[in-house]
C-alpha cells in the first residue's frame, strides 16, 4: 500500500490506484479545484500548477476549502 497524509489524516491507496498529480488526488477525494488552496510538503501550490504537480508515497497535503 502507499499512503499520504493528508489534513493530518494518513490514506491508503493501492499502488495502482494512488493518484499521481495533485489535481488526481482532488478528484479521487472529490474536491472541487475551484475553491480550494493546497500545499504539498510546506510548499502552497499554484491552482493552475495543480495538474503538473507530481504527488508521490508519503508526502504530506494540507487542503484548504474556501467558502
């Protein structure tokens, strides 16, 4: 299995169904790229870098909804 910790929260995946960019994991997570802000180990990421952004085991992701 490969994990990442995201919001404090570690979640599993399959290796072939972990996702790999960050706009991938959105999605499996069903959150919309719209109103949201994300950092990916300490470093806030670009929405419009989102889908060129590689996510790999292990890493940490804080996601923050705007309302």
């Amino acid at each position: 299995m490969k994990s990442l910790k995201v919001n404090g929260v570690e979640r599993q995946f399959a290796p072939d169904q972990m996702p790999g960019t960050l706009s991938a994991l959105l999605d499996a997570l069903g959150v919309g790229t719209n109103a949201v802000v994300a950092e990916v180990d300490g470093q806030i990421v670009r929405r419009e870098e989102f889908h060129r952004t590689q996510i790999a085991d292990g890493q940490q992701i804080e996601l923050i909804k705007l309302m």
